[in-house]
C-alpha cells in the first residue's frame, strides 16, 4: 500500500516539492478563472436584481 496522501505534515518538515507545484497550479488556475468571470459578468447581483425589478420608474 502507498504511503497516506493525508498525512500530517509537522511545521518543521518541507512541504514536497510536486505538492507544492499542484497545489499553486491550481490556484492560479482558481484565480485565472476568476477573473475571466468577473470580467464578463462583473457586478452580478446588481444585473440580477435589475433585470427583476417590479417597481417601473416613474417619469413626471
């Protein structure tokens, strides 16, 4: 059987070098993602709520 891949890993110990490459692949992948996101759709709670407003504005 392998070794845990949940294992503790003390403070004094180094973390292992392919862990420490998947793990901050991923977050830039995260964070890449993210912009992406915010980019396109930015605030989007605001578009929602606009787009469902029952009050129409009222002009005089």
């Amino acid at each position: 059987m392998s070794e845990n891949p949940f294992k503790i890993i003390e403070p004094r110990e180094e973390i292992p070098a392919t862990v420490k490459k998947e793990v901050m692949g991923s977050v830039k992948s995260v964070v890449l993602l993210l912009r992406f996101v915010q980019l396109f759709i930015g605030d989007f709670t605001s578009v929602f709520i606009d787009k469902f407003k029952t009050n129409a504005p009222k002009n005089k």
